[in-house]
C-alpha cells in the first residue's frame, strides 16, 4: 500500500501507457496462435490450506487483459498437483475455454 501510495500520477500514467504498448505487442504476437502454455508456478502447490501460493506468474496476463487458466496436469515431488497455464488471446474468454480443454485431455491422457 505504502509504495502504490508513494506513486504520483505522472508515474501512474507512465505506466499505464507502457502496459497498453504490452497488450497491443502481445495482441499481435499471439494472432497466429490459439494459446499461449506456460507455467502457472515455479513449483507445485504449496502444501496445507495456508496459502495458494506465489501469484507473479499470473500477474503479467492480469496485467495484459488475457484471459487465463490453470490446469493440474502433473504432479510434483511431494504428490501436489504443477499447473499448466493456458493464455488466451484478449476478448477470447470462449475460445480459451475450447483450446484448454483440448491441452487438457492430450496432457492428461
């Protein structure tokens, strides 16, 4: 809180202005493509009901306004799921949905 309350406007703007650079980048990046697969977190889920764990790795699709989703496809060292991340193209919420579960079953079966 203190350090977004530090930030004056013209920095504020600055930054906006930049993620909207980043989001029509990434438009054009991904218009050949269905999806982008990535992965959902530097680990598998952390263990008890304390915490869902580090979120920096949804943050730039946040950031981006893409539609994301995580699917438990593997499991990790201590029997937890790892997560796949599937990133849509903006405005394509529906489209994601279809290609996840396309990524779904051919990395689950």
């Amino acid at each position: 809180m203190r350090q977004g309350l530090a930030c004056d406007f013209a920095t504020y703007r600055a930054a906006q202005a930049a993620l909207e650079g980043c989001r029509t980048a990434l438009d054009a990046m991904m218009a050949p493509y269905d999806v982008l697969l990535t992965a959902s977190a530097a680990g598998e889920a952390p263990m008890g009901l304390q915490s869902t764990g580090d979120a920096s790795f949804c943050a730039l699709w946040t950031a981006a306004y893409v539609p994301a989703l995580t699917l438990p496809v593997f499991t990790g060292p201590q029997g937890l799921p790892v997560g796949a991340q599937v990133i849509g193209k903006r405005h394509e919420d529906r489209a994601l949905f279809a290609t996840a579960q396309w990524v779904w079953q051919h990395l689950t079966s």
